[in-house]
C-alpha cells in the first residue's frame, strides 16, 4: 500500500462512527411493523435532499432536512406523525449507537490530529458526541453547516483543509459512505472506504486508496 504521510485523520459521522439505523427500533414504537422500513427510506431522504439541495442552491441546515426527510418517509408507508412522534425521533439522531470498534480505534489514535467532518449540523453533532463514549477524543468537529457547502462539494473538504492547516494529501479521510469517499478523493484527500455493507466501489473513477470492512484496520495507517 502506497501512502503520503498522515497528519490529520478525519472521520464522517453518520454510518461510519454510529449505526443510523438504530433509530428503528424508536420508528417501531411509534409506526409498528413499519420501523426498519421508515428508517432505510428516512436516511434515503435525508442524503437526497441535501444533494438536491446542495444542486438548486436551496440550502438548508442539516436537521431541517433531518425532519423533512422523516416526514417524507412516515408518508410514504401510508402513515401520519404528531409532534410528539417527530420530537422523540428526532431525538434518537443524538442518541444513535456507535459502532462495537470504535472507542479503542480512537484511543490507539491520541498522537494524530482527529477530526470528524459531518454534513450534520452543530445542533446534532455536538450533542450526539458529547452524550456518547467518544466524547472528548477528537480535536476538531466540523461540520459543513459552517461552510454552507454539502458534501462532497469541493468548497466542503477544502474548509476541512483550512481548518486543519494541513494539504490534502496529508489528511485520511475515513468513511463508509462510498459518495462521500468518491467526493474526498476528487479533492484530493487519501482515502479508506469503510465498507460495512460489502457493497461494490461507486462507478466514478476515484476509487478509495483502501477499503476495509470497519474501522479496526485504519490503524495501519497511524
């Protein structure tokens, strides 16, 4: 494996440090039989719109597509929500679990710069990491909200690059997300695909500098 020099490991939020669909069991409660359905589609939406979003120049903050793309999602399987429903679902994006690995991947981590880079916004970012285990493990949390730019925009990993004061090809952009991968490459950021779902590599020409199954293997890289 060839690789440049790492300062800066930066990390997505949503499906590579937590489970976005361990809110089900929440959905469960509230539209039986229907949980895991609601949920696929609730995180189908919600990346949808910030890339529609992100396309029109309509922009909105992150927990506002959250919402709209939950409302969508309960419609969709012939559902209605009160707010009392919205409110605790909403909730559960900040209680979201992180993966088994996580924790000790971070600790054996101490001596890099650490980062999380998130289309998430500060109002769920901050409170999601502060009520979880990895509270404290990370230098910087980032998120595009602050750049009014979605990934995998450019603009977005390049605020990253600013931030951090390193060049793109000292960064390791870590995510499960094989579109965010493809959109950090096209800047310039080394990459590892963190494939949970052994799904195959986006057809766009930027293939992930490596592909693991979770984040456990990363630490070759520190």
């Amino acid at each position: 494996m060839t690789q440049n020099p790492t300062k800066a490991f930066v990390f997505d939020v949503y499906g590579t440090l937590f489970d976005v669909y361990s809110v089900a069991d929440k959905c469960n409660q509230y539209f039986p039989e229907k949980g895991e359905q609601i949920s696929k589609t609730w995180r189908e939406k919600q990346l949808e719109y910030t890339n529609l979003r992100q396309i029109m120049g309509n922009y909105k903050n992150f927990y506002s597509i959250t919402k709209d793309a939950l409302h969508f999602a309960v419609r969709k399987y012939g559902e209605e929500i009160n707010e009392k429903a919205e409110n605790e679902l909403l909730k559960e994006y900040l209680y979201l679990t992180p993966y088994s690995e996580v924790k000790e991947v971070l600790n054996q981590l101490k001596n890099k710069k650490l980062a999380v880079f998130s289309n998430g916004s500060h109002d769920m970012l901050d409170p999601l990491i502060e009520k979880s285990e990895l509270s404290g493990e990370f230098d910087q949390i980032i998120s595009a909200d602050e750049v009014k730019h979605f990934k995998p925009t450019i603009e977005s990993y390049h605020y990253v690059s600013q931030i951090l004061e390193v060049k793109p090809e000292e960064v390791l952009f870590i995510s499960s997300n094989g579109w965010d991968i493809s959109g950090a490459k096209n800047y310039g950021f080394q990459t590892a695909w963190i494939n949970r779902q052994n799904l195959p590599t986006e057809e766009l020409n930027l293939e992930p500098n490596i592909i693991y199954q979770d984040l456990s293997d990363i630490l070759e890289w520190k």
